[in-house]
C-alpha cells in the first residue's frame, strides 16, 4: 500500500503573507480557492485580498504507487490552470484559533495534479501532470511551491493573533494507505496583521 507523509520543515520553511487584487486571483476564484467574502456582489477587482501562503512536499513512503481516487475518464481540465485534476480532495488546509481549535478561516480543498516531482536515488520518476498518467510512486515525492494558485489559506478576514496550521493530505481516506497517522502537519503560526511568524511544524494525528 501507499503511505502519504507531508513534510513539515517544508512548510515551515516558506510560510509567507501576501496581498493580491481579485483580479490577479481570477482563475483561483473559479477553483474556490478564496474565502466566502471575495464572492459577495459587493466584491470588486480592485479589492485586496490577503493570503497565507505556504508550500507543500508529500512523500509517498509505502510500497505501492498512490493513484487518483477518479478513473481517468472522469478528470477534470482546468482551463484556467491548464492542467487536469485528477482528486477532488487531495490536500485540505484550515486555519484553527490556537486556544479553542475552532477553525477561523475557510480551509478549502486543494485538489491537485499529482505526479512525481523528485525521488529518492534509485526510484525512478514514472508520473508527470498529464492526462494519462497522474499519481506519485514509492520513494516519490510531489512538490508544490509556495507561490503557485491556491497553494494558501485566505485569511483576509482573520485578526492578528495566535492560530494553527493545519495541513492534512489525503484527508477523506478515500485512497487506501497503510498509515493514516501521518497524514497532518500543524504549525504554531504568530500573525500581526500583516506578517506571520511560523513555529513548530510537525506530523500530529
């Protein structure tokens, strides 16, 4: 079976704030990628949306390739990003209030394409984001840098303060693998309001 791992240094690592115009997030919009308020009539072009943006490595660990809960006729193509999704869910991401747990920002689902970005010496690459063949082999690792679409929390409406991280990949279970535990990171993260400071990321239940 496949065993997915987030890396939490990763995470950690190149955890940022940004602030973007809608305009600029058109393609994120339509993959509901923003937080309820950037869809209300009242929202403009104009208006600045701020986004905690971080960067994401899962390892498969396991003994067998991870594959796309989807058969492949049932792909979806993102015109917008030019590529196909092959997950409804691959990763979900929430941002919690550090005292009570309660989630202050609307995780979303991030359902990506998956494919072999780097591997282990002696495994070889055998999934590229494509039509035919997504998925991510043993000693495989997919990679998703901080700077690309929806790869954020909008916290736009989040005050400054002491929050949790929340990563979680493969989050509904819904393809088998031999560890369910690993499968969440958690980071302290300290937010003024207009930067954040990212602690302690590490694999938690």
């Amino acid at each position: 079976l496949p065993d997915l791992v987030p890396d939490p240094n990763y995470v950690q690592a190149s955890t940022y704030v940004q602030r973007a115009h809608l305009y600029s997030l058109r393609c994120a919009a339509e993959e509901k990628c923003l937080a309820s308020t950037a869809y209300t009539p009242e929202a403009t072009d104009y208006d600045v949306r701020v986004l905690l943006r971080f960067p994401q490595r899962v390892k498969n660990q396991g003994t067998a390739d991870f594959l796309p809960s989807r058969p492949r006729h049932s792909w979806e193509w993102h015109s917008c990003h030019q590529h196909y999704h092959s997950m409804d869910e691959f990763s979900h991401y929430d941002l919690l209030d550090a005292t009570t747990g309660r989630k202050v920002a609307e995780g979303h689902k991030a359902s990506f394409c998956l494919e072999d970005t780097t591997c282990d010496f002696g495994n070889l690459k055998r999934y590229a984001c494509t039509s035919h063949t997504q998925g991510l082999s043993p000693g495989c690792y997919d990679t998703y840098n901080a700077d690309i679409d929806c790869q954020w929390i909008d916290i736009t409406d989040v005050q400054p303060g002491n929050y949790v991280l929340k990563v979680q990949v493969n989050p509904k279970y819904i393809v088998l693998e031999s560890d369910f535990t690993n499968n969440v990171v958690r980071c302290n993260i300290h937010y003024t309001g207009r930067y954040v400071a990212t602690t302690n990321c590490k694999i938690s239940q």
